[in-house]
C-alpha cells in the first residue's frame, strides 16, 4: 500500500482536526480544490463513473425507444406488405379476368373474320365461274359469228367467182 496520502485522507484530516474552525475548515478545503484544479485544470473535462453510468442508462433507454420503434416500422411495413399483396392479387384477379375476356374477343373476332373471308372467297368463286361463263359464251358467240361471217364472204366470193365466169364465158 502507498504511503503517500490520497485526497480522501487530506480532506478527512483537515474536516476532523480539532483546533480549525469551521471557516478555516472550509478555507483549506477550498485551497486544496483550487490546487488540484490547477494541477489537473482539465479534470472537469474527465468523465466520472456517474457519468458514465447516467450516459449508459440515457443510452439504454434510446436504445430501448429505437428498438420499440423499429418493432412499430416493422409492424407497419407488415400491414402495408398484406395490404399491398392483397391489391396486387385483387389486380392480378381483374387482369387475369380482362385477358381472358380479351381472347374470347379475339377468338370471335377470328371466327367472324374467317367466316366474312369464307364468304368473300364463296362470292369471288361464284363471280369467276360466271365470267368464265360469260367469256365461253363470248367465245362461242364470237365463233358463230366468225362462221357467220366467213360464209357469207365465201358465199359472196364463190359468187363474185361464179359471176366473173358467166361473164367471162358470155364474151368469149
């Protein structure tokens, strides 16, 4: 053990020595604490062990508060978590909804135009046959007047023939 006396035992001494009086007391107190200031003058600036437990407790307790509201956050991201899932199922539900509604649209849709193609090709197949029709009759028509118009100049030439003959034998 140190023999050098602590501050403890300085201020003891002079607080219990019978022949200070009370403002002498006080007076040695006071210079004892003015010197030890001025030997230590950044003594104030030290933390003691009740600061260090006051910081602690005040610590203790924020940590506390954080944790009580990071459990709330968490609490409150839950219920957006549910809420939102909730929303993108109902959206999931109306679009699973709206495209199926959508193929059966396009179905019909696919159905009627397959049916107006049908009939358009009905209406071209039918417009083909009378224009062929119409072009093999043409033809035929065209034929019979070619006949037509091919005896009549035969008939006329075998004629005009025939005429030069009679002719030609009526001067010899």
């Amino acid at each position: 053990m140190s023999t050098n006396p602590t501050r403890k035992d300085l201020i003891k001494a002079i607080m219990t020595n019978p022949s200070l009086n009370d403002d002498e007391k006080s007076l040695l107190v006071e210079e004892f604490i003015n010197e030890i200031n001025k030997e230590y003058p950044d003594l104030k600036y030290h933390a003691t062990k009740q600061d260090i437990s006051e910081v602690e407790l005040k610590l203790t307790k924020e940590i506390d508060n954080v944790r009580l509201e990071i459990e709330e956050v968490r609490r409150e991201i839950k219920k957006l978590d549910l809420k939102l899932s909730k929303e993108i199922k109902e959206l999931d539900l109306k679009l699973t909804k709206e495209i199926g509604e959508l193929r059966k649209e396009i179905k019909e849709l696919d159905l009627k135009l397959t049916k107006e193609i049908e009939e358009v090709r009905k209406e071209i197949k039918e417009l083909d046959l009378k224009l062929s029709n119409k072009i093999s009759d043409t033809k035929t028509d065209l034929i019979k007047w070619v006949i037509g118009l091919f005896t009549l100049q035969t008939g006329l030439l075998v004629g005009a023939i025939f005429t030069m003959f009679k002719l030609f034998k009526g001067l010899h």
